[in-house]
C-alpha cells in the first residue's frame, strides 16, 4: 500500500553533513544535560513509600492530588490500580520522616475528603531496591544494544550495524536528554518506554537496509549515495504509513491515559519522531562515512568467493 509515488528520488545523502551535524548538536546538549541536572527519577528507583487505597465510590484522584499538594507532597504519584475504585499513591524518601509517621498523616489527609477511604497496604521500597533497578535497567540497554549489533552483523555486515546502533542509542539519549532538560518523572514505565524505542527504530533502519541491498542488486553501476538515496525515498509511504498509525495510538494514550500513562506516552512520541529522522538521515550517512559499500550487503559466495549479481 502507498500514498503517493515519487518519480524522482530525494537526494538525502546530500544533506548527510547538515543532518549529522544537528544530530552530533543535539546529542551533546542530551548529554550536557544528563550530566548537568540528571535524571528525576521516580519512587521506583530512589525508594519511598507505596501506598494502596479503596474507596466505596469512584475515587477522585484530582481531589487527592490536591489534598497531598497541601501537605507539601507536590511530588507524589496518584493513580488508579486496577479498577476505579483502588488508588496506588507513591510517596518519595522524606529525610527526616518516617515511612509510617508519612502514611498516616496522608491517611489523615484523605480521609478528610473521603470518609469511606480504606488503607490495603503500606509498603517502603528502600533506596537498595532503587539501585538495583538502576543497574538493571541500564544492563537491559547494554543488552538490547548488544543484540541489536549480533543481528545487524548477521543480517548485513558491520558496517551498517554499527551506523544503525549509533542512530538508536542517539534516539535512546535523546529521549533521556528531554526528561534531564524538563526534569520530568523517570519511571519504569518510562524505561520500558526506551527499550521499546530501541526495538523500534531498528526496525525502521532494517527495512531501509533492506532496500539498500535490493537496489544494489537491480542499480548497476549507480553510486552508494543514489543506491541509499532511492531505497529512502520509495520507502518513505511506508514510513508515513507505519509511524502515522502509531503515533495516533500513542497520541491517545497521551492526552487520554491520564497521569498513569503521560510520561510513557511522551517517551514514545519523542522516540518515534527522532526515531523517524535517525533512520532516514541518521544511519545511512554514519554507514557512508565509515566506507559502506556494495560488497557490505551482497553475501560472498564461499565456494567462489565472489559476489553474485555483481557487475
């Protein structure tokens, strides 16, 4: 299925020092930011206080925001759990304060509004428990990364598996360069969010490569730079198609998911777009800059050891 047909090919690889070198920009200020205001990362990493709550109607969670606002909890993480009746509150680490001394005076709190309001359980997710999520967390990027590389190796040669890793981990970075600059919640939800994102635009790059070695095949004596340059552009409907669809998705789950899904929607949207411009105008300059030829997608012969369909 395609929306529209290109008659003739854009020539993306003449802007690859332009692209790259925004890109080289924005990944340092991701980088510079990082390192400069860190990451606000959630209770589930720093630790704190998890608390489950019934109420015998729906639960008004915008009044129980308010409610722990005016006790000076501003950071504190409100959602449903499960039905609408459950709420999960999650609390951060109050130096100082105990972990029960704090459940019950938001207890108080809410029982203020709502008298039918009923604690389940209490439970302090100590700074250790936030450490080892930090470290698990980070060895599933290296992890993913790694595999990324083993597969493109296999699939293409190293070449175009090296450009595409850099294009992903610049999304990846990206990504965690926006929540350092706006200081927004780094959360589970929001690293699984990144890993997705990951998974994601190697996707995007494998469909581009792929038509990168099918042109190199049918373009005979057409340099690497208008081999690219069409498999770009004549998978450009596909791209519209595909990322278009999810976006719309993701788009709903980010005005309409509530507070739960907000921060995990905005990752994704943030991939996706970034995702889109990595693939196209990332990836395959990073693969002509380290010398990608057509010897890089035609699979040697190894009783010859010649490449078929060569000129």
């Amino acid at each position: 299925m395609e929306f529209f047909r290109m008659k003739r090919d854009i020539p993306f690889m003449s802007w690859g020092k332009y692209t790259t070198t925004v890109s080289l920009i924005t990944f340092l200020l991701a980088v510079f930011f990082l390192y400069s205001k860190g990451l606000n990362f959630s209770v589930d990493f720093t630790g704190g206080t998890v608390m489950e709550v019934h109420t015998a109607g729906q639960a008004d969670l915008t009044g129980m925001r308010l409610s722990l606002k005016q006790l000076g909890l501003h950071d504190a993480n409100v959602q449903n759990f499960g039905s609408s009746h459950d709420v999960l509150i999650r609390l951060p680490l109050r130096h100082g304060v105990s972990s029960g001394a704090l459940s019950e005076k938001v207890r108080q709190a809410l029982r203020q509004q709502d008298a039918s309001l009923q604690v389940r359980r209490v439970e302090f997710v100590g700074p250790q428990v936030g450490d080892e999520l930090v470290k698990d967390g980070s060895a599933a990027l290296l992890f993913v990364s790694l595999g990324i590389v083993i597969y493109l190796s296999l699939r293409f040669k190293w070449r175009p598996a090296v450009a595409t890793l850099m294009a992903n981990l610049h999304d990846v970075v990206i990504i965690l360069g926006f929540f350092a600059f706006f200081q927004w919640e780094f959360s589970l939800s929001v690293l699984a969010a990144v890993l997705a994102i990951l998974g994601y635009s190697v996707n995007e790059s494998v469909v581009v490569f792929d038509r990168v070695r099918e042109n190199f095949r049918k373009m005979r004596g057409a340099s690497v730079s208008q081999v690219i340059d069409n498999a770009i552009t004549r998978t450009m409907s596909r791209t519209i198609i595909t990322h278009g669809c999810t976006q719309l998705m993701v788009t709903s789950m980010l005005f309409f998911g509530g507070e739960a899904l907000h921060y995990f929607a905005l990752a994704l949207t943030i991939g996706i777009l970034f995702g889109i411009y990595s693939s196209v105008l990332v990836a395959s300059p990073i693969a002509m800059a380290l010398g990608m030829t057509r010897a890089d997608f035609l699979v040697s012969d190894r009783k010859t050891n010649t490449l078929p369909d060569t000129p």
